[in-house]
C-alpha cells in the first residue's frame, strides 16, 4: 500500500500537522510519501521541521491548484492521499478525487488498516457521532489535527529542478527537502565578520566546487549574511570535516568548539594575531577575498 501525505502550508502549526499525519501514514503503510505547498519562497534556504525527501512546490496554489493536482495525480500512483485538513486542504482534496476517480472523506478524525482493508473514522449527524467507514479502491480524506512534535531538521535548497517526477510545471518551483549536511561533511569552508555579504557567492561556490559545505561564526547568521541553521559553534553546528578552511573569523571560542574536531584546520585572516592562528594547523595572514579568488581560480583552471 502506498500512501501520500500532502499539505498546503501557512504557518508552522501546519507543518506539525503534516508531520504528525505522517508518522500516522509510516505506521499503516510500507510507502509513504510526503509532499508540502508553500506559497511563498521566505521557505528557501532555511532548516525546517519536516520528513526527509518531502518534495515541496511552492506556487500560486488557488491559480494553479489544476496544473499543480493534474501533474500529482500523473506523475504519483497512490492508493490513499491524506491531507492536512484546511480550507485549501478540503478544496484540493475534491479536485484531486475528481480527476483521480478517488472516493473522497473530508474532515476525518482517524485512519486504521485491519487485514488490509481500510477504515476511516469521522464524526458524522452533526458531529453527535463518530461513524467508522470502510473505503474499498483508491481514497482522498483530509485528517483533522494530528501535531507532532518530531524534529526532523531538514533544510530546503533552493533549486528550480530536481529528479522529483514532476516535470512540465512552468512557473512552479520544485525542491526537495533533505538531511543538513553540515555536520557530516568532509569539507567545511567556514565565514567569520572578514567576509562580506556582497561576497558571499564565491565562498559558495568554493564549498560546491571542493564538495563541502558552507557554515558561519555567529556573528555572520545574527548579521543575516548565512542562515542561522549554518551557525557553527557553541550555539550551532559541530563539525567533523576532514579538512575546514575558514575565512575571516576571529577564533572566539565558542565557534572555534565548533571546529576543534576538525582534521585539517586552514585559517586566513588579515590581522596576524588572530586567535584563530592558535586553534588552526596552517595559518595565512591576508585578505580572504584575494584568496578565495586563487583558490576558485586554481580549482576552475
């Protein structure tokens, strides 16, 4: 059995309802995917509370409620589509049923699997009784609140395309959420206050270029210059790298806890007394914006 769980999200309430249906769906079935719908794109480049590999559009949802359910209901085969029960919910689910052939159930309370048939439970008689409804064939319901208040910590790249299986979606931005890998990585270019914001594109592109990831001192997310779930230190991210390089931070302690289990620390800073120099294997002392220039360069040629 295949389950979907989709939600048109508002607010953060709505995320813990779409992960609350979906630990509900992991438990009935051996299939469950997780789909979200944001209206706006603040979403992007942020860490968020939601299951590994959701795939995320975020689109005019009203204006293309038709070309969005027409590409879900071609491109993902699923027995039951659960969805987080709101005013968009109820009206996507109807729209969704009609162009699946799907039975639909709106504002249901519960969903059990025995012997492999399927009930959902919802109040009916003006809500003074809950009835339980076998549902033979495929199934649209929208599920009443479910919270959870798992902390799945994935973080949502902003992407035009990935290899979702839904192709042919003008106007629609398709991403993927995924693990945070910045503790995991092998290769960690660090930013500290040395770095502008204006330049923070090539120290991007340097960490895509080695393999690595990207991460900050605290200064440089409370600045806005990364996000803060790129924060390493203390209050953020330790990292574990083979090899960091880190631009322009100063070494205060609480992101040098951050590093310090780090293989292979490199650190450039213009001012040569830099407490970062005591916690680091090698040492340059100069502009970082010179050396991230060589080091794309050298990398690039």
């Amino acid at each position: 059995m295949k389950i979907t769980v989709l939600t048109i999200c508002n607010n953060d309430i709505d995320l813990k309802k779409h992960n609350g249906l979906f630990e509900l769906a992991e438990n009935l079935a051996s299939e469950v995917y997780s789909i979200c719908v944001f209206s706006s794109d603040k979403v992007f480049n942020t860490e968020i509370n939601l299951p590994k590999n959701t795939v995320i559009f975020q689109c005019d949802f009203l204006g293309d409620m038709k070309k969005l359910g027409g590409a879900i209901a071609e491109n993902n085969e699923t027995d039951i589509m659960l969805i987080t029960k709101n005013t968009l919910g109820n009206e996507f689910a109807g729209f969704f049923g009609t162009k699946t052939g799907a039975s639909v159930m709106l504002n249901c309370n519960g969903i059990s699997v025995n012997g492999g048939e399927v009930y959902i439970t919802k109040k009916v008689y003006s809500e003074n009784l809950m009835g339980e409804f076998q549902c033979n064939g495929k199934l649209v319901a929208t599920m009443n609140s479910l919270k959870s208040d798992m902390n799945y910590t994935c973080t949502i790249n902003h992407v035009t395309h990935v290899d979702t299986g839904f192709d042919g979606l003008e106007g629609i931005t398709i991403v993927k959420a995924e693990e945070n890998a910045l503790e995991q990585c092998e290769i960690l270019v660090a930013i500290g206050r040395g770095v502008k914001k204006n330049t923070l594109e090539k120290y991007q592109q340097l960490a895509e270029k080695l393999g690595g990831e990207i991460g900050g001192t605290r200064p440089v997310t409370y600045d806005g210059i990364i996000d803060l779930s790129r924060m390493i230190g203390n209050s953020g991210k330790a990292v574990s790298a083979k090899v960091a390089i880190v631009f322009g931070a100063s070494g205060a302690l609480p992101f040098v806890a951050g590093i310090e289990n780090c293989g292979t620390i490199l650190s450039i800073n213009k001012d040569e007394n830099a407490m970062i120099f005591k916690n680091s294997n090698y040492g340059i002392v100069g502009d970082v914006q010179e050396y991230v220039d060589m080091l794309l360069e050298k990398i690039q040629g």
